[in-house]
C-alpha cells in the first residue's frame, strides 16, 4: 500500500539540459484561459525560435514518452508540449468538462500561445498540430494569424468522412490481399455507416494492417512513458485514462459533424502538410486534397515514404532536417 501511494503522489519532473548555459527544463501547471493545464518547455537555448505543439487524440497527451523523440528540436528549438484541457495531467477530477468542445480548445491554445509570448519574451513561434491537434491547431492559425510564422499540420485532418472511407478502402485491399474474410467482411460492413456520416471507420482496423505506425511502437511508449518517466506519476496515470473518455465522449461529435476544408479556407501565414506515406488513420491523399484547396501566400505538402501517422517520431532526423530548413528560410522571413 506504501508503495502505490508514493506512485500515486510522486513528484513530476523534466530532467534538466546540461551543458548549456541557456537551456530551459520546465514542467509545470499553468491557468490558460481559467484552467489548470500542464506545460513542458525544453531547450538547449530559450531563446531559440519556438514551437508549439498540439497533440492529437482526442484526449492523448504526450508530455510522457515524447522527449524520446524530440532531442534534435531541443538542439535547434525551444519545445513547448502541453496536456490539453481535461486530458492527462491537465485533467481534473473537480472540473466540470460538460462544455468541452473544439472552439474551447483553441482558445485555450491561443491563451497559451500569449503566455509562451509573454514568458518567453519571443514573437517567433511555429505551430504544430498533431492529428485531431490539426483541428485545433489549424482553427488557431486561421483566427489569430500574427501570433505565429507558420503553420504545420502533421497527419491534417481535412474532409473527415471523405478521409474515413480512404482508409475504409486501404484496410479492404489489406484484408483482401491477405485473404482475410472475416475482416474484409467486418470492413465493408462499415461503408454504410461512413456514407450515412454516423460512425467513423473502427481504428483497429487501421492500427492492424500499418495505417498507424510502422517504425515506432507508440503504444508501448506510452505506457512505459506513463509508468517509468519522470514526467507522470500513478495518479496522472488515472487522470490520463478517465481524461481521454471524457474527451471521447465530448468532441467525438464534434469531429463528426466537422469540414475543416469549408471551415478554414485559407491562411494568412505560411501552411506547410507533413504526412507519412502509410498513415490511413489521418489519410495522405485527403490532406494533400485540402491543402491544395486552402490559400495560403505559401503552402508545401511533403510526405515521408517511410511512416505513416507518426512521420515526426518515425522519421524524426528527416523531420529535425525539415524544420530547419523552414525555420532557415520561408518561415523565418515571412
């Protein structure tokens, strides 16, 4: 009993950068826009350009494994994760989330962007929506432009439903190919509901045949992440589970009821698509779709022929290369 009490109540932390005199290791909780929310800010140099990101989910946190993959952004860029209001330390057994919606999200990520400003006294900020982050992340862009000078969604969200029977059809042809047919049969079961827009395409289907992860095992690094790292402790381990049915329960309707493609026509500042060639569970076709769609005085689309919905975890040297170079070029100057 002892000894899950300590798990429960541990103290968190970030380990420290050594070696650098100007480096920054923060974790802590911080009231953005009247909620108690968990920040991480890691760098080799606080004054480095900074970048903002917004993991996806809804309700999936990643303060726990991701400094496994963001040692080479360290180098270059000052890092600021964030648990997302009612999911994993930034829930809250007290809060009441009935008013949880993607609209909340966003103002939230715009106050936190304010206090990221304030704090760490810059103007240059990068946005990095993640997934479902991309709703969240692109909607920022698109309402408050001069806060950042460029946007990157990663696995973007575009036509939701247009972007489920993709991935409908990629899980067909894997479950055909291998002459699965209790699976083919449960997956073409499903095209009615996608062409009704009542339910999104089961992700299991997707995790099974590579339309998830291929390079990393994202699911053990969370779990190793939430029970061995020293940013989580026992007791953010049942606000992280009780966080992300909340979130489930409250902006899966949301998401359905969704056209990011209708809702943010165009940008203000740079949009740049990173996409990894396997991901079905954020389609690559469907994002590179939408980006040709928005305008944007720049947009590029890249997709990583080695990954699929984690192409800056899977290929994180290629994507450290790519940040960069926008950073050096378009996205620093804009």
């Amino acid at each position: 009993m002892a000894i899950v009490m300590i798990g429960l109540f541990f103290p968190t932390w970030t380990p420290s950068i050594i070696g650098y005199e100007n480096s920054i290791s923060i974790l802590k909780q911080v009231e953005i826009n009247g909620s108690q929310q968990e920040v991480m800010i890691r760098g080799n140099d606080y004054k480095n350009p900074v970048v903002i990101f917004v993991h996806g989910g809804p309700g999936c946190p990643e303060i726990s494994y991701v400094r496994k993959y963001q040692d080479l952004l360290e180098q270059n860029f000052t890092i600021v994760q964030y648990d997302q209001r009612g999911a994993g330390k930034s829930y809250h057994f007290s809060e009441d989330y009935s008013k949880l919606t993607i609209s909340l999200l966003v103002e939230d990520l715009l106050d936190l962007t304010d206090y990221i400003r304030s704090e760490l006294e810059t103007d240059k900020i990068i946005l990095v929506g993640h997934s479902f982050g991309s709703f969240i992340g692109i909607k920022a862009a698109y309402q408050a432009p001069e806060k950042y000078i460029g946007y990157i969604g990663i696995g973007q969200v575009g036509d939701f439903w247009a972007g489920e029977l993709e991935a409908l059809e990629y899980c067909l042809l894997q479950a055909e190919t291998q002459k699965n047919l209790l699976d083919a049969n449960a997956i073409e079961a499903c095209r009615e509901s996608i062409l009704n827009r009542r339910e999104p395409f089961p992700r299991n289907f997707v995790w099974k045949y590579g339309g998830a992860a291929r390079l990393i095992n994202e699911k053990e690094d969370l779990v190793i992440g939430i029970l061995f790292n020293p940013e989580y402790n026992l007791l953010d381990a049942i606000r992280y589970a009780a966080g992300l049915i909340v979130s489930d329960n409250r902006l899966w309707k949301e998401i359905k009821q969704s056209n990011l493609p209708e809702e943010v026509p165009e940008l203000k500042i740079p949009c740049y698509f990173v996409s990894g060639k396997y991901d079905y569970l954020t389609p690559v076709k469907n994002a590179g779709r939408y980006l040709t769609s928005i305008n944007a005085p720049r947009k590029e689309f890249v997709v990583f022929k080695e990954s699929a919905h984690f192409p800056h975890f899977e290929e994180e040297e290629k994507f450290f290369s790519l940040l960069n170079e926008l950073n050096n070029n378009w996205l620093d100057t804009y």
